[in-house]
C-alpha cells in the first residue's frame, strides 16, 4: 500500500472525531494495540460517523456493506491510552462512498484507515437520499487550501 498523502495525517482536515479506549485486551505479546484491535477501533469510528446520516439504512430499503478496507499503521499504539479518530467522507459516487479515517494517540498518528462502502438493495437504484447526500458533502475530509 502506498504511504498516506501528507494531507491525511492531519487531524485538522477531518470534519469528525470520535474518542475510543484501547482495552488490556488489545495488546499483543509486543506490548502494543494490536492490527485487529485497531481495525475494530476503526470500524468503531465508522459506526459513529454514519449516524450523523440520521436514518438508518433498512428505513431506506437498503443496506450499507463494506466494500473495502484499507490500513497504513503509522507507528505503534499502546494500552491505556485512548485513540481519538477523525474521519471525514472522501469520494461520493452514485451508490458508493469512500469514509477516510486518522487515528492519533497522545498527539500522534498511528494509522490511517480508508472504507469504500457502497448500498445495496431495492431502494440503491435512486442513489442517495438527498439529505444524506448533503450531510456527506458537509463533512468532506480535505486537504488544507494553498495559500
């Protein structure tokens, strides 16, 4: 996988942060939070961050599946401290999304995380409902602006 852009390392270009508590359980025999306990971190953030939509997916006759998942661990993260998560919405399409994620922990970034979702079902062939398009296009993930 390809380094993260500079850009994405940054909590300020993040519209969303959520905290998580790493949990003893976590660890493994290194001492450090884990590559599945962070993509548990990870998809805990995820959750959060689609309830800003305000609807859940089966009121819209359609489901949101993970169509894909990528990581870049940055540097190690360790128990007890809590990993604060920022995301915000890369690309939107007709029926798929991309949810890019940072994480930190003590002021320094550990992973990044980048979720392709997409919708399926009878009610996917409309595209998004306009008040969910809206919310997405609010909380875009950004690079700063040139000066």
């Amino acid at each position: 996988m390809a380094k993260p852009e500079a850009w994405r390392l940054e909590a300020k270009n993040y519209p969303i942060s959520m905290s998580v508590q790493t949990r003893f359980g976590d660890l493994d025999p290194l001492g450090h939070v884990n590559n599945v306990a962070m993509a548990g971190i990870f998809e805990t953030a995820r959750i959060h961050f689609h309830r800003l939509f305000g609807k859940h997916p089966a009121d819209l006759g359609v489901r949101w599946l993970v169509a894909a998942v990528s990581l870049n661990y940055i540097e190690e993260a360790h128990f007890p401290y809590d990993v604060l998560v920022h995301s915000g919405i890369g690309r939107i399409g007709t029926t798929s999304w991309q949810l890019l994620s940072v994480a930190f922990q003590q002021g320094q970034c550990v992973a990044t995380c980048e979720t392709v979702m997409v919708m399926k079902g009878s009610g996917a062939s409309n595209g998004f409902d306009p008040a969910i398009r809206d919310i997405m296009e609010r909380n875009l993930a950004r690079p700063p602006a040139h000066t």
